[in-house]
C-alpha cells in the first residue's frame, strides 16, 4: 500500500506476527498501517477494518474472496498476504509499496506530461488486462489506487475486497463518484468495461490534477456523468490520446472498448517503441528505460517539477532589441515600375492608399524640399541598408491608365450616375475655373505606382488624405472623369496633376467642361462633366456637345432643374474612372440655385440662337419653344391634383403654425389644443409626419418634455403627439432615438406619474421595442429592460392595459430579429427580476377570463423560453419564489397550457442545479397526479414531461425516490410499464430505483413491489435492474421478501430468467443472482433441489471468466446449503466437471475456486 506522511503510530499492537506501525493511510472502510513481519523482517501494508462495518452473513464470503485473491500475481497489482481476524476487526495484509500514490505525486510535483502518462498508463492497462483475464473487476481505479515504487514501476491497489465493503453500504453504488461509469451509477452492474470508463477518468486526472466534474459536488458530479455524451476533454492533448480518451468514454459499455485492445491503440504504442528521450517539453528525460518507463522516482519528480514550472511559466511581453538598424525617415526610394502588359486589373481587392503617377516632364516628389531622381533614372547601387528597405517593402503597384480616353458605347449608362459620399474623397480637389487658359492634353500617361508605406489610420477611403501635411506631397497625380457616352460627346485627351481633397462645402458649377485642380500648385487641367441624370431615368433630349447647336442633339433646360424633392437633395453624381476594370465613383456637389438658373438661361439662349441661324433660314413661324412645350400639357392638367396639392400646402402651413405654439411660453390650455389638433391632422395625412421631422425635427418637442414643471394633462397631450408621429414609421422613431428620445421618455415611466402618463410612455417603449433592430438596441443600451419590469409591478385591476403593454413588448424583445442572442435576453430579464414578477401575471391574466384571453399563452412561451436558456438563467426560474406560484396555477390551466408549463418545468429539471429548489417547492407532489389522467387533449405530452421530471428528480437520490413514492408516482409507474407505454424507459428506471431507497421500500411493499419486480424478470432489457433491486431488498427485509421468492412459480421465473439471458444480460444477473442465493436459504433449497444445476453446467464453458468464477461460486453456494449435498454430487456428476475446469482453466482464480470445491466434494463422498 502507499506511503504518507506518518500520522500515528500503533504503539505495541501486535496482529499475528505483524507489528503495527504508523498510518500510511485512510479510507471509507478501514485505516492502512505500515506493518512488520516480526518473523523476517519484511514490511508489509495492514488493512484495519471493523467487524462493524460488515455484515455477519457477508463475513465469510469475504474472507473466501481474500483467499482466492491471494492466488494472483503480477508485477503491476499490489499482492494479496492473508488476512487476520481478531474479535472486533479484520486485518488484511497487502504488499507494501514505498513510493505512494500517482495522486500524493501530484499533490506534490504537479501535473504530469502526456508522455509520463502514457508510460504509466501502458503499466495500468497490463494489470488491468491480467486482473480481467482472471475474473476481477477493480472497480475503483483513480490515482490514489495507483501506487509506485522505487523504480518507478506501478501496481494497482484495492481491487476485489473493496466490491465486498461496498456492497455492505445502504447506497450500492461501488466506486469513487467522479471516476465512476454511467452503468454503475444507474445501477446496471459493474462489469469490465466500467474499469475502462475509470482508466480515462485517471488520464485527464494525471494530466490535469483532477478527474472530470471535480468542480462539481458529488450529487452533481454524478448526473453529469450519466447526462452528458462524454466528460470534457482536457485543451492541448494530442490527436491520439483523445481518440483513446474517446474509445474509453463510450457511454454504452458493450461499444467500449476492452483493456487488451486499448494496449495496441497507437497512442500507448508510441511509448513502447520511443527510444530515451531528451529533456524536452512533454518529455520523460534520461531517466527512462528502453520501454520509455521511468528509471527511479527522483527522476520522475525532476522531470514533473521542470515540466510545470514551464507550462506555468508566464510569456515575457518585452520586445527584443532589433540587429537590424532603424531605417532612415529620410528619403524614400522607390524601385523603378515595370511595364505590364497582361490584365492587372482584378489583382487588387482593396482599392490603395494612394496613387502616384508619375509627370512626364517632372520627376516623382518624394519629399517637399528636394526632389527625387526621375523614376526612370533610379539608381540600382543603393546602400544596404536601402536594400534592406527596397526588399522588405512590398512591390509597387501599377494603375493601367489607357492612352486615349475610353468612350463606351454600352446603353446601358445608368450605373454611371452611382453615389458615393464624397467625390473629393477619390479625385482630390474639383475646381471649375474657367480663367484657367486652355492646355493641351498629354495623349501618354505612364503606368502609376501605388505607395503603401502610409499610415491606414489616416485615411480610411483609400485615396490618401489629400491634405496639406508636407509629408504626404507625392507629387502629381492625373485624373479622369468617365464621361457619360449617352450625351455624344468625342472627348480627346487626358490630364495630369496632383489630386487633394477639399471641404466639402466647396461648390461645384457644371459646365461643359470640368477642372480638377491642386490646392498645392495651379498646374489645373480640364475636363468635360457630363449632366445630371434626370432622377426619373428618362432622358427626353440631350445636350449637343459639338461645335453646332442641331436639333437631333438639343439641349434640355430641365437637364439642370430641380426633381420636385427639397433642396437638401444630393443627387448630381460624376463616375471618377482611373481604368475600366478599376473604378471608384464619387459624388459632385450639386450647384447652387443661381448656377442653375444663369444654366438654364445660357441654354434656353443658345438654343434660340441655333434657332435662327440654322442654315441662315429666319423662319418667324417657327415655334421656339415647340421643345419646351408639349401640345398635350393641355390635356394632362388635373384639377383633381391641384386641389390635393393646395390642401397638401395649407395643412403643411397649419401645422407649421401649430408646431410653434408648442413652446413653454404658451398657455397650457392652449399646447392642449395644439397637440389635439396634430393628432387628427397626423392620422389623416401621414405623410405629414415625415415633411414635418425634415422641416422642424424632433428637437422643439423634446424641449417640451424637458421642461420641469409641466403639467400631467399637458405632458400626456404632448406623449400623445409623439406616440402618433413615430406610429408605423421606422425612419422617425430611429431619428427620435438618436437625439436622445428613449431616456427624455422613459424617465415619465415612474409609479410616481399619473396612468395615462404612464401608458403613454408603455405605448412609446412598445413601438421601439418592436419595429427596427436599432431602435431596440437603443432601448436596451439605455437600460431599458427594468422599466418594463416595473410596468408589470403595477397593480393589474387598475393598469391592466398598461401591464398587457409590458408583455407585449417583452414578447416582441424576444421575437425581433436581432443580433443578440435570446439567451442574452434572458440573462437581463432574470436580473432585472422579470422572472418573479411573470407567475403573478399569469395568475391575474388567468383570473381575468376572457378580457386577457391571450396573455397567459404569451407568458406561458416566456416561460418555455427562459426554461430553454443557460444555467444561470434556469437557477434563477427554478428558486422556490417563481416556481411554487407557477406550480399553483397548474390546475387552472387549459390542457395545451398545462403541456406547455410542464414542459418548461421538465427543461428545468435537466439542469442538476435545479433539482434541489424544484424539490423544495413542492413540483413533485404538484405534479405526480397528472399522470393519472388517461384521457382527454394532450394527454401523452402531459405524462411525457411529468415522467421525464420525475426521472431527473429521482435518479440517484433517495430522499426524493421517498417523496415521489410517498405521493402517489409507484401505480402510475406500474401502469405504464404494464401497458406497455413507450413511457416505461422513463418509468421503469424509477421503480428499480425505488427499492434502493429504505423509506420507499414501505410504498413498494403496499404495491406488491416484490411480485412486480419478479415479473419485470421478463422484460429484457430490465431483467438484470429488477433482479438487482430484489437482491437490494432481500439483503435488509430478508423474511419478508424470501416469503414472496420462496415459491415453485417464482423459482420457475428465476430458472427461465438464468437460462433465456442473453449474453450480454447473463454476466449482469449472476451477481444479485448469488447474493440472493447466499442471504436466502429457503430459495437457496428450492434452486438447489430443482434442474438448476443442469442450467449452471451447460454455462462452465462460457469465456468469461468472470461468469466462469461467479457460476462456480453458486454451485458452492448450493452444495453448502443442499440436504442432500452427496446425492446432488452424484446425481450431476460433479466430480469430473469440476476437475476438468481446475485443470485446464486459464484464470488462477477459477482454478483455485474449483479445487476448494472439488476438495470439498471429495471429502464429503469419502465420508
């Protein structure tokens, strides 16, 4: 056994020809000595465990079961001595191993690398395969049960006896909680695949100090084992180790897989080919042998200390110096650009910083002061360090730009009117100087290159900053505006100059021709704009470019005239081309109002002149207005129109004049007028809500809300105004919100306000709540979720409109798409208290009747949805205040609503963190007698949530196994599993449960639990939990049950039941099968006396070992208890059956099993 830190020393107590020594350590069932054999002087481990503790009739068997244990051997198991029995204790004697245990190392070193782990690993996987080779099933493997030496060699401790003290517990659940396989928490059996279950636990436990769910309590630990799909793997492992971790994870134990084969996984293989190892990270060290095993346990603890000081060791932050030397902010020097001929075009994602294209006559600037050598007379003998420069910077990019500009011809040109927001953005400074003498255009331009070495943050156009900070001169940069080819214009040419942004206030005058300008030189070149798309998209005549004023290319006066819409329109829009296949488009200012009108003059004039001198032909009865006027206008006047438009006009005018009165200045009586009359004119003309929010804004009304000592009739007028402006219009509210609309509101929310005021303000946060996504992010930024909480305080006989407003809106938070998850809802609802005020609401909606008709379903769907949410939230619904008003409206809810509510108690019973607080409030007496209903709507769905409550409530906890059988749930449970439901998976794991609990065995027994659990025999997949839970019952009540066993019909039940298992169920019923034999000594006879023992020969072949030694152990069993023990000898022809299995069986357990027997059998036919 291991060895601690002494803790008290046995003074002159003497077992045997053992002394005792100090303690080594401590557990469940017993205190470990370290012990010396006084005869040789060999120190041995000492097991102390009190007669207590252990049951008479179990005495026995468990010190047959030490003997047999002694007959194993192997390197790495801890060795059976004997034992010794004295009149108040029962002492075992074990092999002592010096080193301790894998956990004490832990505590000690540190968490142990992966490599360490496989190494150790491989060793408990060779003990292991040799404990189930000869039927042993640890059951208990964790790291405290793994002891070193030494050497570094381990050995598995606590195997075989621990099942016997385990079992003498009322709580049959063998094992440490968090190491413990799903099966054996529900009570399925323990079996060999439950060791591998606890070996992966111990994996995650070396390597990460301790087992999965040790964050949790035991209960807890508990229903996360049996819950999940898997425990949470540890970060960081290696792709082996989690495909092994996941081969032993496997939740049903027949697809897990067996010691032997996880030996030859990969991930274990890797260790025993590794050659020793460096020191490294993960690494064992020297310190191994030519298995990788460690070599001695000093070299162990250096490598596990070295191994956590690194992991655990911070990251150093500092930056290292550089060995390169830091570049100059001198000069720039560019490589020369390469001449591209290929498509360049689409390489570019992103549009650059900036672009340079380089003058023809003048040199690249690089700087302000001094220019740069030409691009092409770069020098190529640059100084390292400018090397080093020109290397690390990416190459330069080029911008085609076509030697003659691009005319298209696609007709297709409406896409060449696109807004962006700001020309100068993308083509720098646009100035329409007409002084500005002509130049002629240069028809080759060079290829540009982009620089990339400027600041991202400076500008985020991607067109530079274009200012006027010196280091950013680059020099001249030519730019095109793609001409619109709809107006047939042949524009030749091209231009050049440096491009800075200018204000954006500058004005731009549409001429003919367009001047891009440079705010740093005057270097302007000009060029041709095309006219303003009509916003109509039909273009009735264009403007005649050439040099002749012909008709077939009029001008159109209306080309520059307004559209109708107000002056802040900003429309005009020019397409900035740097190359076909790279475009940015822009947006030209728009000229002012006496641009347009000296335009239109100059236009109207120069068609007048083409006019009269067309052809020199003075024509006076030609009409020159023909264009301007169609013959038809007549005919399209509308009198109708007209009259809309004139009270379209006068309402606008008289709602100006109303607008004005709302001032603090005024008379109450007065802004209370005013504000009624808005209303009506806003209910019958819409749209005069958006003319006015564009004329006045929303400023004079919330200047109006602001003013302190307003009156509450006036100030509920005015909310009124507001309620009807943002009604159905999202663009209004969104406006509203951004000048601070939702707090100057919300403040009127207070109880201390009068209800009207109170429901208007509910009427104005229901409409942000439930238009746009922005108004409702607004709302909730401005900590708007706990007014709606307080509306659902108010007193629901006086303000049930406004409380039917606040769950509106709380209904509409939840179904709005946004952004935000639901789950994120939930969280500031539960902690703004939403979820105890809801049960109280729900009570006095249900209490309204009719008039609330819809409002317990809404609040019934919370209730789902908040049950559906994360932990936190489910605690906090599962706390006795919200969920005992919920439980106490159960019975006045219609059948759909009933489902609904249990379904959301049901979601909340899967969180182990709500089990506690739904006890405590009573939900299982609330909700047993629902399954009693067998008819009407909804009737599966009820049974369904309130059974699967049920299973999560009682499933491992005895004391509400108690609660539900002493209210009622045991008939309903029978029901369904007679009438084969396909709810008895949930039922039938209940009932089985129930005779683990001592307090619920009483209820049982009222329902024939016996005679119930004996024809469960026959249900396949239940027959080994309802054998079990017999075994369980007839260990404490003994007389009572055996009396209902003890008969030929049941004992007929018990030999079918032994002789139809399957497989996979035989293994399992052997065990319980053998407890009840060895308590029960009238069922004992009735077995041994029947053909039972012709069914336990034809299984001695089976290639479990396991089963091999437990059938022999109930041949034993009976052949002890049988009248006639020489008659069944020689009836069944014992003799040579048994000699056989001593003699060839593979397992030295079985062998020895069957020698005692057959010694037993040879001394009884001698007498």
């Amino acid at each position: 056994m291991s060895k601690k830190e002494p803790e008290e020393i046995k003074k002159n107590v003497t077992v045997g020809n053992y002394n005792l020594g100090v303690v080594i350590g401590k557990g469940g069932f017993g205190t470990v000595y370290q012990g010396l054999d006084i005869e040789d002087g060999d120190f041995v481990a000492i097991k102390q465990i009190n007669l207590t503790k252990i049951p008479k009739d179990q005495l026995q068997g468990i010190m047959n079961e030490i003997d047999l244990l002694k007959n194993l051997n192997h390197a790495n198991i801890v060795k059976y001595i004997k034992y010794v029995k004295t009149k108040d204790n029962l002492y075992i004697v074990l092999e002592y191993v010096e080193n301790g245990s894998l956990s004490g190392i832990i505590k000690k070193f540190g968490k142990f690398p992966e490599t360490l782990v496989c190494v150790y690993i491989r060793q408990v996987l060779e003990g292991l395969v040799y404990l189930h080779e000869q039927g042993v099933v640890h059951r208990d493997i964790k790291g405290a049960n793994i002891l070193t030496t030494k050497e570094g060699k381990i050995k598995l401790a606590d195997f075989g006896v621990a099942t016997k003290f385990d079992d003498t517990s009322a709580a049959a659940v063998v094992g440490t909680p968090y190491w413990m396989a799903p099966e054996i928490i529900e009570l399925n059996g323990a079996t060999t695949k439950s060791d591998i279950w606890s070996v992966g636990c111990t994996v995650i436990e070396l390597l990460t100090g301790s087992p999965p769910y040790y964050d949790l309590g035991q209960m807890p630990a508990l229903f996360r084992i049996v819950q999940d799909d898997c425990p949470p793997l540890p970060e960081g492992i290696s792709p082996p180790l989690k495909d092994w971790l996941m081969q032993c994870f496997q939740k049903d134990p027949n697809l897990r897989i067996s010691a032997q084969k996880l030996l030859k996984h990969k991930w274990i293989q890797a260790s025993i080919k590794k050659k020793p190892v460096e020191n490294g990270a993960g690494g064992v060290g020297n310190g191994t042998d030519s298995l990788g095993a460690p070599a001695n346990i000093d070299d162990i603890a250096k490598n596990i200390t070295d191994y956590n000081e690194r992991i655990n060791k911070k990251p150093s932050h500092q930056r290292k110096p550089s060995i390169h030397p830091k570049s100059p902010k001198g000069k720039v020097f560019l490589p020369p650009p390469e001449e591209e001929e290929d498509e360049w075009g689409d390489d570019f994602s992103n549009t650059p910083k900036s672009i340079k294209l380089p003058d023809k006559k003048s040199p690249l600037k690089l700087t302000n002061n001094k220019p740069s050598t030409p691009l092409k007379q770069q020098p190529t003998n640059n100084t390292p360090v400018q090397q080093q420069q020109q290397q690390q910077q990416p190459p330069p990019l080029k911008l085609a730009v076509p030697k003659q500009p691009v005319i298209e011809n696609d007709d297709d040109w409406g896409d060449d009117f696109n807004t962006v927001s700001d020309l100068s953005k993308a083509v720098g400074s646009l100035n329409f100087n007409n002084n500005k003498k002509n130049e002629t255009p240069k028809p080759n331009i060079k290829k540009p290159t982009f620089s990339e070495d400027e600041d991202e943050d400076d500008d985020d156009d991607g067109f530079g900053s274009g200012g006027d900070d010196e280091d950013d001169d680059f020099g001249d940069i030519p730019t095109s505006i793609k001409l619109n080819p709809k107006f047939g214009s042949n524009i030749k040419g091209n231009s050049s100059g440096s491009a800075n942004t200018t204000n954006s206030s500058s004005t731009v005058v549409q001429q003919p021709k367009l001047t891009v300008s440079n705010n740093n030189n005057n270097n302007n070149k000009k060029l041709p704009l095309s006219p303003r798309q009509p916003s109509s998209g039909n273009v009735k005549e264009g403007i005649n470019h050439g040099s002749t004023g012909s008709k077939s290319g009029g001008v159109i006066i209306d080309q520059w005239g307004e559209d109708g819409e107000e002056d802040n329109d900003w429309g005009d829009v020019a397409t900035v081309n740097f190359d076909p296949k790279v475009i940015r488009k822009g947006t030209v200012n728009k000229p002012d109002l006496s641009t347009r009108l000296k335009n239109r003059i100059a236009l109207s004039e120069t068609a007048l002149s083409n006019s009269f001198n067309n052809n020199g032909n003075d024509d006076e009865d030609e009409d020159i207005f023909a264009d301007d006027f169609d013959e038809d206008d007549d005919e399209d006047f509308d009198l109708d129109k007209n009259l809309m438009k004139d009270n379209y006009a006068r309402m606008s005018s008289e709602i100006l004049k109303l607008m004005n009165l709302l001032t603090p200045e005024q008379p109450e009586e007065v802004i209370s007028s005013a504000c009624t009359q808005l209303i009506t004119m806003f209910k019958e003309n819409s749209e005069q809500k958006t003319l006015l929010i564009r004329r006045h804004g929303v400023i004079p009304i919330m200047e109006m809300l602001e003013v302190s000592n307003i009156q509450s009739h006036v100030l509920c007028s005015i909310l009124k105004v507001v309620n009807q402006i943002i009604d159905n219009n999202m663009e209004i509210q969104e406006n509203l919100c951004l000048v601070g609309g939702i707090p100057a509101i919300m403040k009127f929310s207070g109880p201390e306000y009068p209800a009207s005021v109170r429901l208007e303000t509910a009427s104005f946060i229901s409409k942000m709540c439930s238009t746009s996504t922005l108004t409702l992010q607004m709302f909730i930024a401005c900590k708007g979720l706990p007014i709606l909480v307080d509306f659902l305080l108010s007193p629901y006989a006086e303000s049930k409109r406004l409380v039917w407003m606040a769950v509106d809106a709380i209904v509409n938070v939840f179904e709005l798409q946004s952004p935000t998850p639901k789950n994120d809802f939930c969280r500031l609802f539960s902690k703004c208290g939403l979820l105890k005020t809801l049960p109280i609401v729900l009570r006095d909606s249900i209490a309204d009747g009719e008039a609330a008709a819809t409002y317990p379903d809404r609040i019934i769907n919370l209730f789902i949805m908040f049950s559906a949410a994360d932990s936190v939230v489910r605690k906090t619904m599962s706390a006795v205040e919200v969920i005992r008003p919920i439980l106490d409206t159960l019975s006045q809810l219609m059948p759909e609503q009933l489902a609904k509510v249990l379904k959301s108690i049901k979601q909340l019973s899967m969180d182990h963190n709500t089990l506690a607080n739904l006890q405590n409030a009573g939900a299982i007496r609330f909700m047993v007698p629902f399954l009693g209903r067998r008819t009407g709507a909804f009737v599966a769905e009820i049974h369904n949530h309130v059974l699967n409550t049920m299973f999560h409530l009682c499933r491992i906890d005895p004391e509400r196994q108690y609660q539900a059988a002493i209210d009622g749930i045991i008939p309903h449970l029978q029901y369904f599993i007679t009438s084969h439901s396909p709810l008895n998976q949930f039922a039938l794991p209940i009932i089985c449960d129930l005779a683990h609990s001592k307090k619920a065995r009483s209820e049982l027994w009222k329902n024939n639990g016996v005679a119930f659990y004996l024809s469960l025999l026959e249900e396949r997949y239940w027959q080994v939990n309802a054998l079990d839970s017999l075994a369980v019952w007839i260990t404490d009540e003994t007389h009572k049950v055996e009396n209902i066993i003890a008969t030929n019909e049941n004992i007929k039940k018990l030999i079918q039941l032994f002789t139809n298992a399957e497989s996979q169920s035989f293994a399992g019923i052997l065990e319980p099968l053998l407890k009840i034999i060895q308590i029960s000594i009238p069922v004992n006879i009735l077995l041994g006396t029947s053909n039972f023992i012709t069914k336990i020969i034809d299984k001695l072949g089976h290639t479990n070992p396991q089963v091999r030694l437990n059938l022999l152990k109930i041949i034993t069993s009976l052949y002890e208890c049988h009248p006639n023990a020489k008659k069944m000898i020689q009836e069944f022809k014992l003799i040579p059956i048994i000699q056989k299995i001593a003699d060839t069986d593979k397992s030295v357990l079985v062998q020895k099993m069957a020698s005692k027997l057959l010694e037993a059998f040879n001394a009884n036919t001698v007498i």
